[in-house]
C-alpha cells in the first residue's frame, strides 16, 4: 500500500529527476543548491500527478478512490512545497524554468484541433517532449542557476541525457504497445519491438561514445560504463507481459543508480 503510493504519487520519478540533476552537478562541479534541488523534486510530483490524473479527477470527482484522494492532496503540497523553494530562487532562474512547465501542462491540457489534442496525442511527439523537458531541467536549468556559461559541453551533456531519457521511455512503451490508442504511434507500435531494442542499443552506444569525450574523470567514466549496461539490460529484457513494478520501479529507479554509482566510485 505505502509502496504502491509511493510509486503512483510520482515520488520515485522525482527521485530519478533528483538524482539527475545530482549528477549534472557532479559533472560540472556546480555547488549543491538545496532550494534548486527540491523545487525540482516537487515541480516533478506537481507536474507529474497533474498529466497522470487531471484527466481522471476531472471525469470521476464525486468518486474518487481514497488513493486518489491521497494523491490529490500529496500533490497540493508537493504544489505549495514547490513555491516554498521556487520563491528562493533568483527570478532569472524560475523564468529559464516557465517553458519547460508550460510545456509539461501543454501535454495534458488540450490546447489544438479545436481543443480536442495536447502534445501526448501528437504522433511521436510524446517521446520528444519528455526527453526535451527532462534535459532542460536537469543539465540546462542548474548550470544555468550556477551562472555558468551554457557552452557546447553542456549541450552536449544535454543532447546525451535526452538520448538516455528516450531509452529508459523504450520499456514503457514496448509494455503500454497493446493498451495504447491507435493514433499514439509510439516507437515501438511502429517499428515493432525488436527494432526498438536495437535503436535503444544504438543511442546508448552513442551517448557511451560521447561520455568519453565529456568526462575528464575515469572515475566518471567507469560509473557510466555501469550505468550503460543496466540500461541495456533493462532495455533488452523489456517485454509486453512485464511484471508490475518492471518499468514503474526498476528502470526509473537506473538515473538513481547511475548516482549512487558516481557517488560510490567518487568516494574512493
């Protein structure tokens, strides 16, 4: 019970965007911002529970399960706890943040054919769009709130977070293939399941090649070398028939390890 909340209230994605955004700093040296860091943290349980369930709390407010319930109120203060650290941000910060918010509420709220679609019903666009998000708030938003310049490093270090968040949404996709609407061509719906593996395996390949062009550290580079495989792993044992917490736990859970590993390996 406590589990499942935990899991459906989107603290786990939140702690995978945390844990990002840990890394990003531990690349390019920037301090640890306790106010930049929680407003993330929250802004992903607010934004998250608000594309999961707008939908649902709209169509079912006068029977909403007690969970659900739950999660509405985690969600408002996960909301309140968001400005609470928001407000102690420089304003430059919070502005370099809006297009990317606007951007998660444009992909629940319809806003296009007559207000009938939002970016989710967009053909492929719905693994851009989170790929995109993802990248501006861990690698771009704190190097920027460290006033450092946005160079070709950091783009570069953002064009291969994109590439790792595109295949860690491979095992969502290749599970939700046979639930999915059939105007929501995913990759996998369209290429088959196989293929998708394949294209996974080639932009980690990718993003592993960059990785030794951006890392000065070995000790970076051997944590990522970790990371690369349980991605591929992960990646490769993707099936339809997944069992529950597959995708929901375990391979959200891999930008997690990815810093524990970077922690362990930095300690040495």
């Amino acid at each position: 019970m406590v589990f499942d909340f935990y899991l459906n209230a989107s603290i786990h994605v939140a702690l995978a965007v945390y844990s990002f955004v840990r890394v990003t700093e531990m690349y390019f040296d920037l301090p640890y911002n306790e106010y930049l860091n929680y407003y993330l943290f929250f802004g992903t349980i607010t934004g998250y529970n608000f594309v999961k369930y707008a939908g649902v709390a709209k169509l079912h407010h006068r029977s909403l399960t007690g969970s659900l319930k739950a999660i509405q109120i985690f969600s408002l203060g996960s909301f309140f706890a968001m400005c609470f650290y928001g407000y102690f941000l420089p304003l430059q910060t919070v502005l370099f943040s809006v297009p990317f918010g606007v951007i998660t509420f444009l992909y629940a709220v319809p806003f296009g054919a007559g207000f009938q679609k939002n970016l989710r019903n967009f053909r492929y666009l719905k693994i851009i769009v989170v790929a995109f998000v993802w990248c501006g708030f861990t690698v771009l938003l704190p190097v920027f709130d460290a006033r450092q310049t946005i160079d070709l490093p950091v783009l570069l270090s953002a064009f291969q977070r994109f590439l790792i968040v595109v295949v860690l949404i491979f095992p969502f996709d290749i599970r939700d293939v046979q639930y999915d609407a059939i105007f929501l061509q995913t990759i996998p719906k369209k290429i088959g399941i196989p293929k998708t593996k394949r294209l996974g395996l080639i932009l980690m390949v990718i993003s592993l090649v960059m990785e030794y062009f951006l890392a000065t550290q070995m000790k970076s580079k051997n944590s990522f070398l970790l990371f690369f495989f349980l991605v591929i792993i992960f990646l490769m044992r993707a099936q339809k028939e997944q069992s529950k917490y597959y995708s929901s736990f375990w391979v959200e859970a891999l930008p997690i390890f990815w810093w524990l590993l970077l922690l362990r390996f930095h300690n040495f």
